[in-house]
C-alpha cells in the first residue's frame, strides 16, 4: 500500500479470515459444535488480486525502530511469487 496507494487485499479477504477464525474458536470453546455460518459470511464474495503483492527480499524488517537494524534495507523491491 505504501509503494502503490492502493491496499494489497480487499476488505472481503479481512472480513471471511476473521470471520472463520471466530466461528473456529467459537466450535473449539463449546466442545468442538459445528457452528453453522452466519448468512453475511456465507454470502461474502472475494476474488483474489490479478498480480501478485510486493514484499522485500530481506529476511528482516526495514523500516522505523526503536533501535537500530544490523543490516542495510533492501534496496530494491521485487514481486514474490505465490508458494
């Protein structure tokens, strides 16, 4: 987002994630009960993104700090493909 101005994921990818996540945790507290899902999820559309995001080659985060890195930001930025 900050190279391109826009978001890498839609706002559906945040809303089906975290809404899977509560419905498993959900199960899990009440003894592993299927629990059905809720209409508004059920009926969430998401297409994934036609290109692929950008991340850093760097193994370590860049950017503000605390304390300073040991190593040099990358200098480049490159598209990662999909694992």
């Amino acid at each position: 987002m900050f190279l391109t101005g826009e978001p890498q994921y839609r706002a559906e990818r945040t809303l089906l994630v975290s809404g899977a996540i509560d419905l498993v945790m959900q199960s899990k507290a009440e003894g592993g009960r299927v629990v059905q899902t809720p209409e508004a999820l059920a009926g969430l559309r998401y297409d994934p993104p036609a290109r692929e995001a950008r991340r850093s080659r760097n193994p370590l985060p860049v950017g503000a700090s605390l304390v300073p890195f040991e190593v040099e930001p990358p200098t480049e930025w490159v598209l990662v493909p999909k694992m």
